[in-house]
C-alpha cells in the first residue's frame, strides 16, 4: 500500500475527503460561550454510554464531538444527530474531561440555523415565540387545567419587550431567511 | 531484649550509621534491605501491625502471573531477620526535627498489648475472643477477632489487640501460655536520631462508591479489584474460589471496568493510575485460570489501555488470543441491575463500532484509581516535605532527581511519589536506599 493521504478513513469506514474536513471548525466551536472544553475531548464514549436518547437511536454524543474535532463542518451542521440531545446534562454531569456537550450541540444548533439547517421542529417552535410570546401557546385546555390544579390563570406575555428583545437580538432576521422549512436565501 | 513495661530508648543508634525507612510495602522494604546490606542500621516504621503493603494481598503479579505471595513471604522474613534492621509496626512517625545527618524522630508506638518478645504467634488466643470484625486485611469481607493476625504471614509473627473493638474480657489473657497479653499497656511515644529518612507510604484505593452510576456499594454483584484478589487468593476469605456474593456462584460472565477514580477531571483526578489497565488485564485471564470450566465470557471495558512495561503488550495479546478476554473501547456509561437474577447490565457504547451496549454479567469488578494516603498530608507537614497537586511527593527533579524529595537527606519511593507497579516500586526502594546511604556516608553533607 502507498503511503498517501488522499483518502484517510474512519472507523466506520466512511472516506473522509480532504475538501470536507475544515481544519478550524473545532477552534471555531472551542472559541464560543461554552465550547471551552471541546478540545479536551477523549472520546471515550462515557457521553453516549448514559445518554437516554443514544439508548433507544444510534445518537451519540460521542460521535458529534469525533465529527467536530475531525473538522467534518457540513455534515455536522447539516445532520439530525445535533436535534437529537434532549438537552438532559447527563453526559455533562458524567463526562471526565468537563466537556459540557449540551453546552456544544447549543453552538452547533445555532451555527447550523444560521446555515440555513435548522430543524423543522424547532424552526416552528421559534415562530411560535415570535407570535404568542410563549413556546407552546396558550389554549383553553391549558387554562382548564390550570384551574383544576388551583394554579393562578397564565399571564399575557409581555410581547412589547418580547418583540425588543427579538429585534435587539438578531432573533427575527435569523427566521425571516427561512421559508417554510426551507432556507430561501 | 526489653523486658516488658521497660522503657525502651533508641540512645544506641547514632545518626550517622542509622536511616528510618517510613512505610513497610515492597518499596519501603526494599528500600531497607538495601540500606542494611550496606551495614548500616535501618529502623523501619509501618503503622500497620504488619509488613507487606498492597503487595501482601495480591494474588498473582502481572505479567508473569507469579504467586504473589511466594515472591513476597520470603522477602519479610529477610526483614524481619536482618541484623540491622529494627521493625517498629504498629507505629506512626508524629513529629520530624534536624536535618541530614541529624535528625530527630518522634515515633509514636501504639498499644498492641502484646509483648512482642513473649508471642511466638501461636494463636491459642484467638478462639478465646469473643469479639469478631471485618478483617481490614480482607478488605472488610472475611472475619478476624479482636486479638489478631491480618494475614498468616503476619510480620513479625506477633498478634495485636485492637483496642477499639476489644472489650477488656480478659480470655486471651488467660489462654496465653507465654503471658504475652498486656491489656493495661499504654502507647509511648519514643525519639530515634536517624541521618537519613526514606518516605515509602504508598496509596489507598479510590473509595468508587463515590461513582453512584457504577452500582458499588449498591449492588451486591459489583466489587472493586482489591476484593476481587482476595477472593481469588487461596488465603483469602473464600479459600480462593472465584465466586459472586449475592448467591455464592462462580460467576459465568464477568466485566472489568477500567478507568474510576482516574482519568477524571471532574472527580478531581486528572491523572492516570498506571497499574490498574495491567491488574485488570491479569484478574481478567485468571478468571478463566482458576474456573475455566465456569467462565464463559470476561470483558473488559476500557477508555485507553495502557499496557506500557516490559511484556505488558505482550501479556495483553495472550489475554486476548490464548484467553479470549474480549476488550471493549468505551468508557462505561452506567450499571443497572437485574431484579430477578442480581446479574448487572453494563451500558456502554462502543466506540470503535458505535454500537451501544447494555451487556448482562453475572459480577463486574471496577477497577480503582489509586490517592496518596489519606494521612500523608500531615506527615509530609511534619517533615516540610512538599506535595504535588495529584497528593503525592514532590521530587527534586522527575528526570534526574526521581528520588530526592525538596529537603535534603530525605528520600521518596514507591507509591508515595506516584503510582507504581512492584517493578518500578522496588527499583525506587533500591535507588531511594543508594541516594540515603550517600547522605549517612557523607555525614550529611550533600
Ligand atoms: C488490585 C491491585 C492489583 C495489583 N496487581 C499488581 C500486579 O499484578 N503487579 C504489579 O507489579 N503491581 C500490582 N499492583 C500495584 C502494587 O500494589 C504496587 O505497585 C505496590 O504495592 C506499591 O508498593 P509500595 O510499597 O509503594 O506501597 P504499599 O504497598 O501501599 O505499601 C505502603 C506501606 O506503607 C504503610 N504506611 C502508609 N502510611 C504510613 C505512615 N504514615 N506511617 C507508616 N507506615 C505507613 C502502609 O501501611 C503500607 O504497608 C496492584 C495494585 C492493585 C490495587
Ligand atoms: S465528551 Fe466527555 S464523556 Fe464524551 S467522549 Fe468526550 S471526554 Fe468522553
Ligand atoms: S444532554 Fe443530550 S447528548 Fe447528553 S446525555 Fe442528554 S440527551 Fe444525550
Ligand atoms: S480481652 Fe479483648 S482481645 Fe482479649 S479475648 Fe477479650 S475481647 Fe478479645
Ligand atoms: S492505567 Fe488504565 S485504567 Fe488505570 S487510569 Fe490509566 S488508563 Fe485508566
């Protein structure tokens, strides 16, 4: 065999081009909020071997964080394992090297809306947000519910400052280059 | 020969002819031996009622699988033997003055209310007792009385009472024959002038019920590798049979988890233990030694093996091949156990396929990452002796200086500087023994 890096391979035996890999990808997750111990990352698989989703699917955290440090950008961004965390900080409680996963796949998330990947699930949820000023809107079962449990009845959102925010943070220009499920531009 | 009640005084040594070695495991031995050959006097300290450390309870040693015992057995007698060495077990070193050359030691020798001339060790006694306690020795899983010996190799060969659980019924007192029994002995605090001391306190365990997902302490089915030895030791609480605690049956499939205690920054242990990738890989193959006809299937789960010494690899390919101890790359996730039969489900992923495991076996055996003993902090304080951030002993210099602590005339080996397999422990106790002899042949002067 010659020894050439054209092709290098994973475990899983996928080829891994180099025009995929993009060498600061992890650098550019390390440097934001949060992402600081990416690079610690030892891949030893404790993440995924408590992660109650990677239980019943084939998610592993372990595997999204391989894929970063690997530099393989578009298909980490653009793949349904980052939607799959359910955001339960096991893996972040457990981890050994303080990597804080949940942490990471929120970066992820939001690089990946930005490109226009975001999931169609939560793409709905933020609109929701947008309109209602809550995530899940408030209905007449709610109410009834509520009052059933003695609860005081649910306060109007403060849209006015919602709105502000929405604006002030970028959160409206992100969801208007989306159409439908679809990036439009 | 002291007569019993006697003070005794250690006005005799003189510090240029004497060392104190601090801690009786393989390297603090070594560290002995190796001092008295050169016919100077050794006084060595050991706060247990015994020589013999860690070593002592281990079955077989990697990667030879030697019997642990026959290598050891005859290195305690030579201690206890040797002309110039003086054994002082059962004591703690409390207060440390002078300097090289002339160091004053303040020993405290804790009551073992035993004239240690008188006991030949016979254990008549021992019958009489009506107290009995988990065996420490045994780690807490076979029993002992109050007047006792931890292991049969007990050195020297002299019982102790342990005042704490002893309830002064006098029945030893009169069963012994030799009227070695002293209830009403006192601890007594002596001063030793030594010119060189060799620290040899070696480690403990980390305590793995601190890993709640890991089941220890929880399920009865999950041990540490410590117990594991002693059940697999023909000395030990079970005569040697490899068996699970919840029915006593021989275990048909066993998972070693590696890497707890270690390797953990979140745990506060960011280093890696060395010893226990090998002393798992060892427990795994004499599994299918000691019960072949029993043991169908011994997996060990690692995050890294580090298989590092001489014969190591080699040993962890016949693991592998002549054995058949499967190795999984996955650090484990979580253990849950199975109501109806007590075995234990290992959830692991692999991460060289990306398989995610949840494997049933009868007993898992987790491998602990080892601390410097809890009481090293206040005797390196004693001795002003620095301490790294992982606990263990600062040297001098790691490349050069591997055995010189940062105050001059006294010596680190073994465990106490950092964790060691028994190869590199005794290879420290020997080099700790050449760099103390220096200082007593120099006078002190470095
Ligand atoms: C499960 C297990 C299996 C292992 N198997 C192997 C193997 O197969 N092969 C191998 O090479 N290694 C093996 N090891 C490693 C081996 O145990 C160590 O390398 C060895 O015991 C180190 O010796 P030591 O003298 O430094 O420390 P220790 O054995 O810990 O001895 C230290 C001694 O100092 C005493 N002491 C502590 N503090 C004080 C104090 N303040 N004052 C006085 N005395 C004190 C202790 O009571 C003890 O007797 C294994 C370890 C474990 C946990
Ligand atoms: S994130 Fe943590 S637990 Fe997961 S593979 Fe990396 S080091 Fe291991
Ligand atoms: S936080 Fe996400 S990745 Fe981590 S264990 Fe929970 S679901 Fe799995
Ligand atoms: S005096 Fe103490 S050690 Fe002796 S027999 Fe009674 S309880 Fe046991
Ligand atoms: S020796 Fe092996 S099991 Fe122990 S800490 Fe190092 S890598 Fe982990």
């Amino acid at each position: 065999m010659g020894q050439t890096d054209e092709v290098r391979t994973q475990r899983d035996d996928i080829p891994i081009r180099d025009e995929d890999v993009e060498r600061t990808f992890k650098y550019e997750v390390a440097h934001q909020v949060g992402g600081e111990g990416l690079l610690r990352c030892l891949k030893c698989g404790a993440c995924s071997g408590g992660c109650p989703v990677g239980a019943v699917t084939d998610y592993r955290p372990r595997k999204v964080l391989g894929n970063v440090l690997l530099g393989l950008k578009d298909l980490v961004l653009s793949s349904d394992d980052i939607w799959m965390c359910a955001a339960c900080f096991t893996c972040e409680e457990r981890c050994v090297q303080e990597v804080n996963f949940t942490d990471i796949v929120t970066i992820l998330r939001n690089m990946a809306v930005k490109q226009g990947h975001a999931a169609r699930g939560y793409l709905e949820m933020a609109r929701t947000v947008v309109a209602y000023g809550r995530v899940v809107p408030k209905t007449f079962a709610v109410d009834k519910m509520r009052a059933n449990l003695e609860l005081p009845p649910l306060q109007d959102p403060a849209m006015e400052e919602l709105t502000k925010i929405i604006q002030a943070s970028g959160f409206d220009k992100i969801l208007a280059l989306y159409k439908g499920g679809d990036k439009t531009q | 020969m002291t007569i019993a009640g006697d003070k005794v005084t250690y006005d005799h040594l003189l510090p240029s002819e004497t060392a104190m070695v601090i801690g009786g495991g393989v390297a603090g031995m070594q560290a002995a031996l190796d001092i008295a050959d050169q016919n100077y006097r050794v006084v060595l300290v050991e706060k247990s009622p015994s020589i013999g450390g860690v070593m002592a309870m281990l079955d077989k040693t990697f990667p030879t699988l030697d019997c642990s015992a026959c290598i050891l057995t005859p290195r305690l007698s030579e201690v206890a033997r040797h002309p110039n060495i003086e054994l002082l077990t059962y004591s703690e070193v409390v207060g440390v003055t002078g300097k090289a050359g002339d160091f004053r030691v303040k020993v405290l020798r804790k009551a073992r209310k035993i004239d240690e001339e008188k006991c030949s060790g016979c254990g008549d006694c021992v019958p009489h007792c009506p107290i009995e306690v988990p065996n420490e020795f045994d780690q807490g899983l076979g029993f002992r009385k109050a007047i006792y010996i931890g292991f049969p190799q007990n050195t020297p060969l002299v019982y102790t009472i342990d005042s704490e659980n002893c309830i002064r019924c006098g029945m030893c007192e009169k069963a012994c024959v030799r009227e070695a029994v002293m209830l009403d002995a006192q601890d007594e605090e002596v001063e030793i002038p030594v010119g060189a001391i060799v620290v040899a306190t070696g480690y403990e365990l980390y305590d793995v019920s601190k890993y709640p997902r890991l089941g220890y302490g929880k399920y009865r089915n999950v041990i540490h590798a410590l117990e594991y030895e002693r059940i697999i030791n023909a000395a030990g609480p079970t005569g040697g049979h490899l068996m699970r605690f919840s029915d006593g049956k021989i275990p048909r499939s066993i998972g070693f988890v590696q890497c707890v205690g270690a390797r953990d920054l979140h745990k506060g242990v960011p280093n890696c233990s060395r010893i226990c990738c090998m002393y798992s890989i060892k427990n795994a193959v004499m599994a299918f030694e000691l019960a072949h006809d029993h043991v169908k299937d011994v997996t060990l789960y690692y995050a890294d093996l580090r298989a590092f010494g001489k014969g190591f690899e080699e040993f962890k390919e016949m693991a592998k091949t002549r054995f058949g101890v499967k190795f999984i790359r996955g650090r484990v996730g979580e253990v849950n156990e199975n109501p109806e039969n007590r075995n234990i489900r290992v959830r692991v992923e692999n991460t060289e396929s990306g398989e995610f495991l949840e494997n049933e076996h009868e007993l898992v055996v987790i491998s602990p990452g080892i601390l410097p003993p809890r009481t090293l902090r206040a005797l390196s304080n004693q001795m002003g002796l620095q301490l790294d951030s992982d606990g263990f002993i600062s040297v001098e210099h790691a490349s050069i200086y591997p055995v010189d602590t940062t105050i001059p005339g006294i010596y680190v080996c073994g465990c106490a500087e950092s964790p060691k397999d028994i190869p590199d422990s005794v290879a420290a106790g020997s080099a700790a023994a050449m760099r103390a002899s220096i200082t007593l042949a120099k006078g002190g002067v470095q």
